[in-house]
C-alpha cells in the first residue's frame, strides 16, 4: 500500500476494536483495505467490508480471494448496513469500523471530479448513478447553493459563492473541477493558513451529492442495531460536521445527553431510555506529529469509540435498512 493511501489511525483503530479470534467485524468503509487488512493480521477473525465505490470493491475481490474465507466485500451504502451485513451472515457482529469521507484512490483520480487541484469532469459521486455535481451546481436555485455552501461547506462567504456561480452559468454550464475552483477562488478571499479557497465548497458539494451525513446518521443508526453486547464501534471522521455528528449519537445513545437543546424543558413524564452505548473515548484520538508528518492526510482527523450495551436498539424503522 502507498504512501497515499496509508491508513488513519490505523494503530489507535484496531486497539479500540480489540479483535479476538472468532470475532466478526464490519469494515463500513473498505476504501483500499488498510483497516481490514490490520484486522485480520491481529486476530484469526472475519470482515464483512463495504463500499459503496465500485472501484473499491473490486480492488478488494483480490484480498477476498486470499483471505481463506476471512474476508466477504460487497458494495453498498453503510446506511444500508443491516441488510448487507444480514445477506453475508446472521452471526453476532462483534466490531463495527467507520473511516468516514472520501479516500485518497477517489481524490487521486481527476476522472472522479473530487480534486479542486487537478482538472476533471465535475461529478464527485462514489457511485456512478445519480445526479453529479455539475448537475447540482447548474440547476439548483441560488438560495440552495448558498445553503449546501454554507451548511455543508461551511464556507463563511457562501452566498458570493452562489452568486458566482448563478452568473456563470447563464453564460455557460460548468463542467470542469478546476473551472469552479477558480471561480470559488475569485470571490472568496485567501486563507491566513493557507487552505485553498476552494476547499469548503468542494466539500458541501461533495456532502450534498452523496448525501454524507443522511448516511452517516443511518450507518450509525445501523451499527448500534447490529452489534451484539460488548462489541465495539469506532468511527474516524475528518471534518467538524461529521466529528460533530458522531460525538452527537454517541452522547445521546451514552445517557449524556448530548443533542438536548437547553432551552427545551425536560421530559418529567417518561423514564429515559437506557444507554445503548458507553463512550470509550471521551475526547477524539488525535494522530501525532510523526503520523501527519507522514500523512499529512491525517491532520484533521478524530476518532471516537463506543461500548454496546445490551439495552435495545433505539434504532428506528425509518433508520436502518433490515
């Protein structure tokens, strides 16, 4: 595996799963196989792995084939969790890993349109259906842009952004990345630290198209009704929205209630559901300075973990895909 691609947190990951022989886990994000390859070093146990790339799952067919069993990828969505997990087994899942956003073979390929640094097609889609991002950003109302901008992106200058690109396009469609990198980066000014003024656009982009954080909520929703009691959840994220989003479940689902408004008054009439998890990591695992170093992918990203319980899954129908 390259440099590239090298995995986050990889150590800090399998140490927070703790897996034992026997054990079966859930990689929801194959990318290239970096966490579930470490998986099945450390212990004589098996991964289901999902993606929902194309190109990721038959990049991992290879490693399947010389897993000796071990190892079953199918492609999907981690929302759908449940039932992609449920096609390949009913046994207890025992561990459940997230690496959440989008890889580095995704950002690499200018063919994918994920890249504000290379020319490509506009599109940023990890699957090959649905609308592309140069669908969204040439038939979206300029009050639509500036929400994706600014609630996805959280991009400060959001709606100088939509406008921007409302004007463009009357003159012409956009369809190329470095095309609407450089219109970003004529109407937002220069950062002091040196991100690329394209940055958060690309980014709620890219949220919206895929539907990130809908299937963020749902994958987690997923994990907590597949775990068995004692088993583990661990999820890597790299920017505030999903850190946010993560530390929100977690909170709620741990009794801490996290996600509560202060302004709305307590509930006095109902006994509070019982913890469905408790919180092994009470502040996000950070990587270190020799591992950004290394990988300077790595900087910006949080991992948290949690314990299930053997209290119910709160889990409701509308969230997971049985």
């Amino acid at each position: 595996m390259s440099a590239a691609h090298t995995p986050v947190l990889l150590a800090e990951m399998v140490r927070l799963l703790a897996p034992a022989d026997g054990d079966l886990l859930v990689d929801a994000t194959f990318g290239r196989g970096g966490h579930t390859a470490a998986l099945l070093r450390t212990a004589r146990c098996r991964v289901v792995a999902l993606d929902r790339d194309p190109a990721a799952v038959a990049a991992g067919q290879a490693m399947a084939a010389q897993s000796g069993g071990r190892l079953v990828v199918r492609q999907g969505r981690f929302g759908d969790m449940v039932r992609l997990v449920r096609a390949v087994t009913a046994d207890p899942v025992d561990g459940v890993a997230m690496d959440l956003g989008v890889a580095s073979p995704q950002l690499d390929d200018p063919a994918r349109g994920f890249s504000f640094r290379t020319d490509g097609p506009l599109d940023m889609r990890m699957e090959a259906e649905g609308p592309t991002a140069a669908d969204v950003v040439n038939t979206a109302s300029e009050g639509e842009l500036t929400r994706i901008f600014r609630e996805l992106g959280e991009e400060r200058y959001a709606g100088r952004v939509a406008r921007a690109v409302v004007a463009a396009r009357r003159i012409a469609p956009l369809a190329r990345t470095l095309e609407l990198a450089d219109l970003v980066r004529r109407v937002v000014p220069r950062a002091k630290d040196g991100i690329d003024a394209a940055t958060r656009s690309f980014q709620g982009l890219r949220l919206h198209v895929n539907d990130e954080l809908g299937e963020l909520d749902r994958g987690l929703a997923a994990a907590e009704h597949l775990l068995r009691p004692g088993g583990r959840l661990a999820v890597i994220s790299f920017h505030s929205l999903e850190d946010r989003a993560v530390k929100r479940f977690l909170g709620e689902r741990s009794g801490g209630g996290a996600g509560q408004s202060r302004h709305r008054p307590a509930a006095v009439d109902r006994t509070p559901p019982s913890p469905t998890f408790q919180v092994l990591t009470r502040k996000p695992v950070m990587p270190g300075p020799a591992e950004i170093a290394a990988n300077p992918r790595a900087r910006s990203a949080r991992l948290r973990a949690a314990l299930r319980t053997g209290a119910p899954s709160r889990a409701e129908a509308g969230e997971i895909a049985a």
